[in-house]
C-alpha cells in the first residue's frame, strides 16, 4: 500500500485553504498575496515530502527558496490593508523578494562547496525571520485605525491572522536554530528528529487553523468583533488644527447627507476617497475633534439613526439594527448602551410606551 507522506497532507489542506482565499471578498492585493503564501506553503511542504519520503535530493535546495518567499508575502498581505491605494502585490513581491535571489545562488554554490553554502543559506535565513516577526509585530501595535481597508470586523480578523502569523514564523525560527546546532555540534544527529516534530506541529496547526477560520466566520453574525482596540487613539492627545476642524465638518457633512455609515461595509479609505483627502488626516482630525477612533465615530452615527427609529417605528430592533449599518446584535447592543446608557429595547419602551 503507497503511504502518503505527512507532509503532502499539509500540503493538501494549505491548497484548499488558499483557494478559498482566493475567492473570498477580501480587498487586493491581500487577497492575491494570502493566496500566493498559503499556495507556497503547499509547495514548501510537497518538496519536503518528495525529500524525505521518496529522496529526491533536488527538493533540499528549491525549499530554501520558497521559504524566503513566504516571509515578506504573508506581511505584505496585511500591510497592505494600511495602504490607500495599496501597491500592487507583484511590485511588492519584486521589493522584498531579493533575499530568496541571494539563497538561490548560495543554493547554486551548494554544487560545488555545499559545506559553505548552506551554512551561508541557514545564516541567512535567521536574521530574515526575525525581521518580518518584528515588522509583524508593528502591525500587531499599530491599532484599528491603521487597518483603512478593513471593515471593524475585518480588522479583527487581520489580527488573528497577525498572531498566527508571528507564531508560525517564530517556530520555524527557533527550529531553524536547533536543526542548526545539531549539524554543526553533533553531526545532524538530531536534525531528522527536528524536521519530523516540525512537520506533525504544523500538520496539527494546519488542521486546528482550517476548523478554527471556519468557526470564526461562521461566529461572525453573533461575536463583537469591533472594540477590542476602540480606546486606541492615534494623536488624540494634541488640540486640533484649523485642517482638523475643516476637516471633520467635512466628513460631519458627508455622513449626514449621504448617509454612508448605514453601510456596515464602510471603511476609512472609502470616506477618504469620497472626501479626496488622505485617510490619516481623516483619522487624525476624528481621534483630535471627537476623541474617539473612526470605528467608535462611525458607530456613534449609527446609534443615533437608531435613536430615531426606534422612537418613531414599530419595526423589530434586529431590522432597525441593520438598517443603521451594524452586522452583528452584540456589537449593536454594546456600542447603543455605550453612547445612549441603556439598552435598545429599553430606550423603545421608555419612548415608546406599549410598545
């Protein structure tokens, strides 16, 4: 009976993963670059599988290769929710895709003195890793209003993404490590060992990831999503400006007339793009004038259109809800009594008596 190699299961549910990503809404390029990481995460893992399961000595030296691929790919796809317009993911791939070009041609000296030349790659390796675990870790710090292509429930999303990222990146770091010691201190003796409780982590992480993404979209409809970082304030310490002021009159103007926080798809970059000015002074100006982030701006609108139909309508709090731009009850209940000081359904009935 031909035995599947652990690896090639690996390999099989990061594909599915990735094309399931890449059918998803999510904004691009972030969309392309998380399907390119996962997609080189299965091919990372077929080579490890063609390696140990059946020898092929010539999937040693391409992994390297795609390993340094996927570093700068899965950061690139969460930056890129902090940028408007975002760059392209082919242009970004070409700027920081040059490190994988260096271990190519250490891979190419490895023919003639492998002994060097991958010392050289794994030494490399080590100081990339740890690069893109820092710069992911800026993003983790960088709070909602950063995230201007992202929804609130997007934003939380990214941040899971953000943390299993920094936790996958800093596995591999410290196995890198110890696989290195052991050629260098005792002869690879334990590196075979290394590899193997590599591979059975992430299959286990791989398979706990794919049930865990399904229940957390599935959970959308019923979990608050959205505050977690709402006391975050870029700049809301300094007295606002002149272009603060004109600039918050300005959205202030938008959002009554147009109504758009009754999206629940809204996003900072969208409210830029309307008011052609750049996002950050549209957060700058929120978090200076109003003391809060954009998401707790944003919701303040929506409660207050709820005010009114809750006063003025018999229709179900659930319809009115969404009707205001909120997707999910928890977040509605939670952000009314934090603006109003009592629940929804209790506002109605001190308005609305009988009803």
């Amino acid at each position: 009976m031909l035995q599947l190699p652990l690896a090639f299961v690996i390999a099989l549910i990061a594909t599915f993963i990735g094309a399931a990503v890449s059918v998803s809404r999510m904004p691009s390029p972030t969309r392309a670059l998380l399907t390119a990481f996962f997609l080189m995460l299965a091919m990372m893992f077929i080579l490890v599988g063609l390696r140990d399961g059946y020898g092929v000595e010539l999937a040693r030296f391409v992994q390297p290769v795609i390993a340094m691929l996927i570093q700068p790919t899965l950061y690139l796809a969460f930056n890129t929710l902090t940028e408007d317009p975002p760059t392209s993911a082919g242009k970004l791939l070409f700027r920081h895709g040059w490190p994988a070009l260096f271990v190519a041609i250490f891979i190419g000296l490895a023919f003639m003195r492998p002994d060097v030349s991958l010392i050289l790659v794994d030494i490399f390796i080590f100081p990339s890793l740890a690069f893109y675990i820092v710069r992911m870790f800026s993003l983790l710090r960088a709070g909602p209003d950063k995230f201007i292509r992202v929804t609130s429930q997007g934003y939380k999303l990214s941040i899971v993404g953000i943390i299993a990222g920094i936790g996958l990146f800093g596995f591999i770091l410290v196995l890198e490590v110890a696989i290195f010691i052991s050629r260098r201190l005792f002869s690879g003796g334990y590196s075979e060992l290394f590899v193997q409780i590599s591979i059975i982590s992430i299959a286990v992480a791989m398979i706990l990831f794919a049930f865990a993404a399904a229940l957390y979209i599935a959970r959308l409809a019923t979990f608050d999503v959205g505050q977690k970082n709402a006391s975050f304030i870029v700049g809301g310490g300094a007295h606002p400006s002149k272009k603060d002021n004109e600039t918050i009159n300005a959205l202030d103007e938008l959002l009554a007339e147009r109504q758009l926080y009754r999206d629940s798809g809204i996003t900072l970059a969208r409210i830029a793009r309307r008011l052609g000015q750049p996002a950050r002074q549209i957060s700058l100006a929120v978090n200076r004038c109003r003391q809060e982030n954009f998401s707790r701006y944003i919701n303040g609108y929506r409660v207050r259109y709820a005010q009114e139909s809750l006063k003025t309508t018999d229709a179900p709090i659930t319809e009115l809800m969404l009707e205001a731009g909120f997707s999910t009850k928890s977040n509605f209940n939670s952000e009314f009594s934090r603006v109003v000081g009592m629940t929804p359904s209790r506002y109605r009935s001190k308005h609305r008596p009988g009803h």
